[in-house]
C-alpha cells in the first residue's frame, strides 16, 4: 500500500499515485482514442505519448478541435506556453516537458511563448533572492535554446524583464482571485507572504498575453508536469471572466530522482545535471540509482530484475531510448535475467552522456541566438 503522497507546484512528497492524482486535481486521462486523434492530426505520435509519460489533459479535444477549424499557415490556429523559475541549474527532469514541448512546436508549427518567472522562487523560498535568479537565468536559457527550439517561433518572457508588458494584465487576473481560492488551491495561510499569494496571477499571464498583443483571441495549449496545475486550474476559471478562452493543458509525470521516489530535485543533492561531465553522470548511476535487480547474481539470472521500479531503465523509458522496440529488448530481457543491473546501468551511462555530449555542445553556441529568443520589449 502507498503511503499518503502531497503534490503542489513547490513540494512533492511520498510514492506518488497517479490515477488518485487525476481524481484529485481532476484533470482527464489521455485515452487510446485521443492518443490516435493526435497521431491522425500530425501524422505520427511522440513517444511520451505512447509510454504514458504523457498521461492527463484539459481540453484536448477543443485544441485538436480549434487546429482543425483553421486552414492555412497565414493565422496562428493555437500557441503553446511553459517556462522555467530560474532557481538553480537545469537536470534532466526538467528536460522531459520541454522535449515534448519541441515536437508539438514542430508538429503544429505553433508559437512558444516561454516564460521565465525570476520572481516566484524569491517569494516561495526564504534562501533564494534575486541575486540567485539573475544568475541561473541566463544559464537556464541556454538550455532551453540548446533543445533546438525554432528562434522565429519562440518568445521567451522574463517576468522583471517584461512587467511593461504583463503586469496590467496579471492585475486584472489578481482581481478575480480570492484569498481564499489562492489558500484551497495551493496551501497558503494567513503566514504566507503576500508576493505569494500574488504571483499565480502572474504565471496566469502567458496564456493570454498573445491575444493581448495580437488584438485577437487564439487559444493556448499548456504542456507541463502535473505539479503545476494548480495554477492553471485558477487561471482556467478566471480568464473567461476577463473574455479570454481558457488555456487547454496536456501534463506529465515526474522523471524520478536516483533514490526512485518523487521528483528530481535539486535540493536532493544527486541530480544529474545538463552540465554534467561523463565522470559525474557515471558516478551518481553507479553509486546511487535505485536497482530493480535481485541481490545476487544466481537469484537475478533465474528470476530477473523488475524493469518498472529500476531507476536507468525509468530513465531510458522517458527521455534517453527514443526507440519502443528497443526499449521492449531491454525491458524483456532484464526481467527475464538476461540483462544485469550493472549491464543496464553501464546502458544507461552511455546513453545519457551521449545526449548530454550532443546538448553541450549545442549550449556552447546557444549565447550567440540569446537575442533573437527574448521578446523584445518598447523600453
């Protein structure tokens, strides 16, 4: 039996239950038929999509709906909107929406407004100012531009950067929002510091914002981890109030930390990080990823490891092995004792340092285009 598990968009806690999960923050499953919808509409799936790595939506159907009524690539039929609170240094958890991100980008040639909130983790987390914020932005831009998002396509918002732009319109959100809808939605008390209890109002903005500067409503599509939806769940109830359409959402699961419970987290002090040497990625897998493996070699030849709860085989399924028919090699033949612990984390290593190897690189250029990704402002 799981014991009792907490999720909100700034702590996760417990083995988490994603089907309680769906029922609780009620979001809709991703069912086969909408999963073929979306295959049928850009002429093939991702494989987040098919693992379930992908697993919940809102509105789905209205997007798929809104993309199909639109013909011709003159008007934006709808855009898509993430971001990142630059707190610290980019892991590979966070890789795994902004992956997704990229191919529905690419497959509906859609906008991407970015937003990059160097606020939120000032009011949320007594340690961090914005002497932090300011020094992990840029480099938390890199990485977003190293996955090779589409530079006349992608908007990168930076809340401080940009409040010309966005602060009138979170005001008029702020407006409609409670106190007490902001303490059901996310735990605040009469403790909680009044940024806080703000700043939802803000990450409501980008799903608007477009409309706003176009003079015309367009709808957006959100793909986040399922941590976030809280916000989103508010900024869906509010933003019909103010004539804007309520922004569809597609959410993820969490790539789980070394230690096999949760999220991965920087404060768990093993993340892998994007700017991990060979040597780093080898020595956290090594010491620290949490094995499906039986204890000795005899018992693991004769009764085989258990895929679904090792931690390099989770790695490869979400990110690191692309290909389904080589990741059902690998599953089958470490369940049946074919494939060693050791053998599927030396597999794992490889893979993850050659992505990382190719990454890298790509970061090394990603400063020269910084320009040409953040939205230009009047100021």
């Amino acid at each position: 039996m799981k014991e009792e598990f907490s999720v909100t968009p700034w702590d996760i806690k417990g083995d988490i239950d994603y089907d309680k999960l769906i029922k609780k923050f009620g979001v809709e499953p991703l069912t086969p038929s909408l999963l073929k919808r979306i295959e049928k509409t850009v002429g093939e799936s991702h494989f987040m999509l098919r693992r379930g790595i992908f697993f919940a939506h809102r509105d789905m159907e209205w997007i798929l709906d809104e993309y199909g009524k639109v013909k011709g690539p003159q008007q934006e039929k709808f855009f898509l909107y993430t971001g990142r609170a630059p707190s610290g240094p980019v892991h590979i958890g966070h890789l795994v929406p902004w992956v997704f991100t990229k191919w529905l980008q690419d497959k509906f040639n859609a906008e991407l407004w970015f937003q990059f909130p160097d606020e939120e983790k000032v009011l949320m987390k007594q340690d961090i100012t914005f002497e932090d914020t300011a020094k992990y932005l840029k480099e938390n831009m890199l990485d977003v531009i190293a996955l090779g998002f589409n530079p006349k396509k992608t908007h990168f918002l930076i809340d401080t950067k940009h409040a010309n732009l966005m602060y009138k319109e979170a005001c008029k959100v702020a407006k409609k929002i409670t106190f007490s809808m902001v303490k059901a939605s996310f735990g605040l008390n009469e403790q909680s510091n009044i940024g806080s209890i703000f700043y939802t109002a803000m990450q409501a903005v980008p799903a608007f914002l477009p409309s706003i500067l176009s003079k015309r409503e367009t709808p957006c599509l959100i793909p986040h981890a399922i941590d976030q939806d809280p916000h989103f769940r508010l900024t869906r109830d509010i933003l019909p109030k103010l004539g804007h359409y309520k922004p569809a959402s597609i959410q993820c699961s969490f790539l789980p930390p070394l230690q096999g419970r949760g999220k991965m987290s920087s404060s768990e002090g093993t993340a892998i990080y994007t700017t991990d040497s060979p040597e780093d990625v080898a020595k956290k897998i090594n010491k620290y990823a949490f094995s499906g493996g039986k204890d000795t070699l005899e018992e693991h030849r004769k009764k085989g490891g258990n895929p679904d709860i090792d931690i390099s085989f989770q790695y490869l399924r979400y990110l690191f092995e692309p290909d389904d028919k080589k990741l059902e090699k690998i599953y089958k033949d470490y369940k049946s004792g074919k494939l060693l612990s050791g053998d599927l984390k030396k597999m794992t290593i490889e893979k993850i340092n050659a992505f990382l190897k190719d990454h890298q690189e790509k970061r090394k250029h990603a400063e020269q285009f910084l320009n040409a990704f953040i939205l230009e402002t009047n100021d």
